[in-house]
C-alpha cells in the first residue's frame, strides 16, 4: 500500500511541471512558425551621429542570433525574416553639472522605428512606431563626446536587447 501511495505521489510530481503553463520566455514563439532564417540590413540613420546606425544594427544582429532560433543571413532572397530599422533621433542632454559648471551627467536617448516582415507573404509579424530608449551616463570628465563611442555601443546592446525581447515575446 505504502508503494501504490510513493509510486502516485512521485507519478504526480513528475507530470504536474508539464501542467502549470509557464516556460521560458524569449524563445520566439511569435515567430512565424516555418521561419529559419532573418536578414537584417542596415539600420537607415537619420540621425547626426553617423556611427549609431552600425552600433544599432551589429547589437540587434547579436542579439538576435543569441536569443532566437534564427539563422542570420546577408541576402534577404535566403531569408524568411526582414527586420528593417530607421533611427530617428540620437540626443544626448546634459542633466546634472559639477561645482565646476561642467557636465557630468548625461542622458542619451535613441527612438527608431522597427518592422519584421514575413518575405513570402508580406505579411508584417511586428510593427513598433517611435520605439525609445533612454539611459543616464555619469562622467568624470567634462567632455561627455570623448566618451561617446563606449556609451553609443552600452545604449545600443541595451536597446537591442530590449527590441529583440519585444519581437519575440509580441508584447
């Protein structure tokens, strides 16, 4: 009797997993199903900062091919994916100052505009209209442009990160 009651119990246990409805997140299972391969060419800049387009677009490439089940390919006739990008605006504001009246604080904001399209049919799988990212940078110097390269590449592999979240989850 004790081992029908051991043997239900641990039978239990093991199929209530498959019954409480969570899994892992950032899979892709808004994808379309079929998918296999994306294209993702260069972001267009429309922006004064002529290196935000390259940042943006390396990081939402990595990102990509790091959270999905994707294969990244260079020619959109091998892909069933096009994820297109247009940045629109790159400002960087100072926020706070120094006893010195020099900045030290700075807020960088990027917005872009993002679509994924199904190749064969056209059909659009996401749309994200006026997409925005801010951050805070701190600096000791008081130049925050001689610093801009390194915060350009944290801005974009966090915007990234979060775009690719988006896509993928539909949100």
């Amino acid at each position: 009797m004790k081992r029908l009651a051991a043997a239900t119990l641990l039978l239990a246990a093991a199929l209530l997993p498959l019954q409480c409805g969570y899994r892992l997140s950032g899979r892709g299972r808004n994808l379309p199903p079929g998918a296999a391969a994306i294209a993702i060419p260069a972001f267009t800049n429309q922006t004064l900062r002529p290196q935000a387009g390259q940042f943006v677009t390396f990081a939402v490439r990595d990102e990509f091919v790091r959270r999905s089940r994707l294969r990244l390919v260079a020619a959109q006739g091998d892909a069933d994916l096009l994820l297109e990008g247009t940045i629109t605006s790159f400002t960087v504001t100072p926020i706070s100052y120094s006893d010195q009246g020099a900045a030290n604080q700075y807020q960088v904001r990027l917005t872009l505009n993002v679509r994924l399209v199904e190749i064969q049919s056209g059909a659009l799988v996401f749309q994200g209209s006026g997409l925005s990212f801010r951050e805070t940078y701190e600096t000791d110097n008081a130049d925050f442009f001689s610093q801009e390269t390194g915060s350009l590449a944290k801005i974009a592999e966090k915007f990234a990160s979060s775009i690719v979240s988006t896509i993928l989850e539909n949100f």
